[in-house]
C-alpha cells in the first residue's frame, strides 16, 4: 500500500479533488481521478487492500465478492436515489464519502439483530445497512441525527427506501443526549457504528 501511494502522487500530474474510496459504480464524478488508468490502478490496489482487512475478519476473497455482487445487485433502488440526491444537492452539501458496500458486507457476515449509528445525513450508509438486514431476516437498526450543513430536518434519511423502513428507527436529535436515552431502553446491542460529531465516553 505504501509502494502504491509513491506511485500514485508521482504519476498524478493534474490537480484534483482528494480521491474518495467508494468501489462500485455510483461515485461523485468529479472524485474521479483525471488519468482513468491511474484511476483504475487506485481502485485495484484499493480492492485489495480491502480484502486483506476482510480476511482478518473471517471473510475470505471468494465470499467478500460474493456479498459484493450481492450487494450491488440487491441495492439497485438505492443506487438509483442516490443519483437523484447527487443532482438535486449542492456538492458542499454531500458530506464525506462513504464506503456502504463495507457495511452491506460487515451486517451481512455478523448478522447483528440491534445496530446503532450516529450520524444519518442522507441515510445512504442507512440504507445499505438495512438492506443487509432484511437479507438477513433481523431486527432493527437505530439512527440518531443531528440535521447538519449537509442535510436538513426534511432531508434525513431520504435515500431509504420505504421498503426497509419498517426497519428502522430514526430519531432527530442530539446525540449526546439521544444516545444515552436510547442505550437505557435497549437491553443490548451488537454493532454500533460511530459516523457523526458525538464526543463523549459512553
């Protein structure tokens, strides 16, 4: 990974917004690095890394391609929004650039019945946490937001589709106010995924 980054910054020759790591089809175009072959080199090298961190876990390159095509395949619909929200919003507004596909996968594997997350926006990570978790048959995940500078009260978790909000328990608000109420009525959750400005010791 190291050799690589070498060879990316003394091949890139043109200025460029800082790459994101999103590996499948429906990337912000304009994080695209203006060389494509340069650009498909990253990505390579990224798939790679990220099986390596996969197999640590237990998830071996055959079954992490498996829940990727998977992936893919079953989050159509929400792809498909999440190419409407990228031409209706200003691209200040997008926020950091998420890898769902890793979620899909991670839920996939641990089969988790209670997820927790912080940090909503426009529920893109949501809805590829809950499309692992209708696959899997479980439970229920719990999203707690703030609205931001990147999306509004209106805005939150608009890429989820109706068809797995049956799922999903969403509650505006302060997290460090929400979180803490939330974690006294549930009696035990088994992954919580940490993606807003929360600081405090829980």
């Amino acid at each position: 990974m190291i050799l690589f980054e070498y060879f990316y910054y003394f091949l890139k020759k043109t200025a460029i917004v800082e790459p994101c790591y999103t590996i499948s089809y429906y990337d912000f175009p304009e994080t695209y690095l203006k060389s494509r072959k340069l650009e498909l080199l990253r990505r390579k090298f990224f798939w790679h890394y990220l099986i390596i961190h996969f197999n640590k876990l237990g998830i071996n390159k055959k079954e992490f391609v498996y829940l990727y095509s998977e992936c893919l395949k079953n989050c159509k619909d929400i792809i498909r929004r999440i190419y409407e929200i990228q031409k209706r919003v200003p691209r200040l507004r997008y926020g950091g650039f998420p890898n769902p596909e890793i979620f899909y996968i991670l839920v996939r594997k641990i089969r988790p019945k209670i997820v927790v997350e912080t940090g909503v926006s426009f529920g893109i990570t949501s809805s590829f946490i809950l499309q692992a978790m209708e696959e899997n048959g479980f439970r229920t995940l719990y999203s707690i937001d703030l609205p931001f500078q990147f999306a509004t009260k209106e805005e939150v978790g608009m890429a989820v589709p109706k068809r797995l909000r049956h799922r999903w328990n969403l509650i505006l608000g302060d997290s460090k106010i929400e979180l803490p109420r939330l974690l006294k009525d549930l009696d035990s959750i088994d992954v919580f995924f940490h993606d807003s400005l929360l600081l405090m010791n829980i």
